[in-house]
C-alpha cells in the first residue's frame, strides 16, 4: 500500500512549488480570495487583553507548543515561551477566548528602554523617518484545532489588533519579523512592506530559523486597503471588517486616565512568570538587569526583581522612568493673547513632552490645563524648556513648577500600573 502521509507531504510540496511559479500579483489575488471575516462570530468567541495569571499563562502554553512545533525554539521545562519583553509594563499581549478556553494569541511589543526584539537585526531608519508610535507585533499562535478553519480565530484576533493600535495604543507603525514562508501573507492580506530585500538566515530570537522585516503604516493602510477590497462582498472584505464592522466579542480596557499602555504584572505576576516559572530573570545581562530595576523602581516590584547590578552598570543606563499618554492639553496665561491647545504624549513626575501647532515662548511661566481622563483633570504652572522641530509640528518639553494632586494620582498611577483598576485604593496615601 502507498505511504498516504509521504504521499500527501509530495503532493503539497509540489503544490508549492508550482505557487511560487506564479506572478507575484497573481499568488497575493489567490492570498485574498480566502479571505472569510465573519462579521457575527457567536458569543462563544471572546477578544480582550490577557490580563489575568490564568489567561497570561494559557498564551505563553499555546506559544511554547506552537513554536516547538515549527522549530523556533527548543521545548522548555517550564512549557511557556516567556520572554524579557513580556515583563515590560509598554508590551500588551491579545488573546482570543473560545468557550473561555484561550485558543489565540499575540503581543504588541511598544518600544521602551530594552527595545524591540527585531531591531537587532533590522534596520527602522526609515519606519522612525516617518514619526509616529512603533509597535512589533510577535509571539502570534494559533490553537492547531483552529488553523484551518477559514481565519475564525486569526482575522478577529487581527481586528482586535488594529482597533487597539489606532484608538488606545497610539500606534502608527507595526513591524513583524516572520518567516519567509509566512511574509507574502502578511504582504497580500495587510499590505506588510519588506523593510529589506534581504532574509537574515539566522535569527536568534527564533532558535536561528531565516527571518524577513516588515512593516505597516496604519495611517496609510485605510486607503491601500480599501483599493484592493473595496468592491468585494463583506466577508471577503477586510477594509469593510476593519473599519466598520464592530464586534460585540471585544472587549476593549476600562481606562480612567487617557494612557497609551494597559500595565497588568503585578509584583506577584512577575514573580511566577519570570522567576518561578522559568529562568527569564536570571539569564538576563546586567545591562537588561540594570534597566528593570529603573522602569520597576517601586519597592514592591524591587524584591522580586533580579539582584541590583554593581553601581558602574546602572549609572550608564538612562533613566527610562517615562510614560506614553495622549492627552490634551491647553495654554494659557503670560504673553499668550489665545489659548493654544497642545497633545501632551509622554510624562514623568516632574515634566512631559507635547506637539504644538505653533511656537510657544521658551523658558517662560503659563498655565497648563491637562485634560487626563474622561473625569480627571490636573491644572499646572509650567515652563516650555526646550524645542524640536520637526515637520510642520513643534515638540515641546516642558517642566512643572509644583504638580497638583490629580498629577500627582496620575503619575502614580502610571508607576505602580493601576491606571485602570482600583486608583482610589492605589494612590490613598496620596490625599
């Protein structure tokens, strides 16, 4: 009797081969005709944010199976794929939910102090050209019951993806690192642009398989979207599922203050995942080391933190004690005859950054009225210190004179990662 699965594996390796032999236009027109966005999945199917022990771990489960399964990377005692990027308060990981059991999952991976696992060896020179918020989207896993099911679980998961990118992670540019089997996918369905003709042959990240860089800007993508989709039925319509289908399964972050992240490790959570569970702390350089403990710098997170490296590393590594926000904000007082109205896109204790759409008098004394949540406001004596030009925008910083006590809440907040659970109980100590 013939070998049935040998048989099958030559069968669609020829497959393949014959695809490749295709136009390049023609293989992405035959990528798009498979696309199949239910716009009513059925209440069985859940999109939110991972934010509890249970659900972060059943990610991490269905990561480490997936890419043991495709030789990314060795199998762990531990059963999870956990990395130091995951313990970042900036990294936001997906999850879809089916029957309450996690059958997807990906990670958005904002750029911080540690940075972005791709950038190693892709160059962002021209992603960063273009301003705007970078994201890395990585650490994608399908449940294998539900690869093969028309995209049920893949294009809702992607739809969570977009829509927390362009209304609360303030993200303009994704980039992905992927296989080369995988990128004329991205290529055809979301209009991924290669940032190198070049494969790198070995990615480290990956258990060194060949890897390509790509990215997308979200600004553009409507339009490039609606140009290959625009006259396609619905369900094969993903400009249609992406800007105006609304699903009720997700489940966007009660936010009280207008932030960027959705900080969920606890002390606790870090402890199990990066210290109990597996060896991600204690394999870390002293430089990584150093830079936790600066973005972590509360004591309660200290204590389950790897030991302090010596003093001569952390005092070459910045302070990164920074937070993205988006928020408005408005001038007034001093020599300004109109009030201005700035965005205010990043904040610490003592100070936060701004885009104005005209010049603002340095060095001198105004009013900022910042407009931090849907019901917080904070009212600041502040001083323009420095500018940067760039495009048509003016970037200001800008130094508080004696920061309020909704500022003083909100930066709190932003430190300990409660900015959108109990705050009245987090910062009491406060009033």
């Amino acid at each position: 009797m013939p070998n049935l699965p040998h048989l099958r594996f030559l069968m669609q390796n020829a497959g393949r081969k014959l695809f490749a032999l295709l136009p390049r236009a023609r293989r992405h027109q035959i990528y798009r005709s498979f696309v199949d966005c239910d716009p009513e999945p059925g209440p069985r199917l859940t999109l939110k944010i991972a934010e509890t022990q249970e659900e972060l771990e059943a990610c991490f489960r269905l990561l480490h199976d997936a890419y043991v399964a495709s030789g990314f990377m060795a199998p762990d005692p531990s059963g999870l794929r956990v990395t130091i990027y995951h313990a970042l308060p900036t990294t936001t990981t997906l999850c879809a939910k089916f029957d309450g059991q996690v059958v997807g999952t990906l990670s958005l991976i904002r750029e911080s102090a540690i940075g972005f696992p791709l950038q190693r060896i892709f160059d962002l020179s021209d992603v960063r050209a273009r301003e705007g918020n970078i994201a890395e989207v990585s650490a994608l896993a399908i449940d294998r019951h539900f690869r093969h099911t028309g995209g049920m679980i893949l294009f809702p998961l992607m739809k969570l993806m977009y829509e927390y990118c362009t209304t609360f992670f303030d993200t303009r540019h994704l980039v992905i690192a992927v296989n080369p089997r995988h990128i004329e996918m991205y290529e055809s369905l979301l209009f991924f642009r290669r940032l190198t003709a070049k494969v790198v042959d070995n990615y480290d990240f990956v258990n060194g398989a060949p890897a390509i860089g790509a990215a997308l800007d979200l600004r553009q993508a409507p339009e490039i979207m609606y140009r290959a989709y625009g006259d396609k039925p619905p369900r094969r319509n993903l400009y249609h599922y992406f800007k105006d289908v609304r699903l009720p399964n997700i489940e966007m972050p009660h936010r009280r203050f207008y932030t960027t992240n959705d900080p969920v490790l606890t002390p606790q959570l870090i402890d199990y995942f990066f210290n109990r569970r597996t060896r991600v702390f204690a394999e870390l350089s002293e430089r990584k080391k150093a830079l936790l403990h600066l973005i972590y710098d509360l004591p309660e997170y200290r204590a389950v933190l790897p030991p302090q490296p010596p003093q001569g590393v952390e005092a070459q590594v910045r302070h990164h004690q920074r937070f993205s926000v988006k928020c408005l904000a408005w001038l007034i007082g001093g020599p300004l005859e109109q009030p201005i109205v700035i965005e205010v896109n990043e904040v610490s204790r003592y100070g936060f950054r701004a885009i104005a759409p005209q010049p603002i008098p340095v060095g001198l004394w105004l009013t900022a009225v910042l407009q931090l949540g849907s019901k917080e406001a904070s009212r600041l004596t502040v001083q323009a210190v420095q500018e940067t030009g760039q495009s048509d925008h003016h970037y200001y910083g800008f130094h508080i004179g004696e920061p309020d006590l909704p500022w003083r809440k909100f930066v709190t907040a932003l430190h300990q990662g409660h900015t959108h659970s109990d705050l009245d109980h987090a910062t009491r100590f406060l009033q």
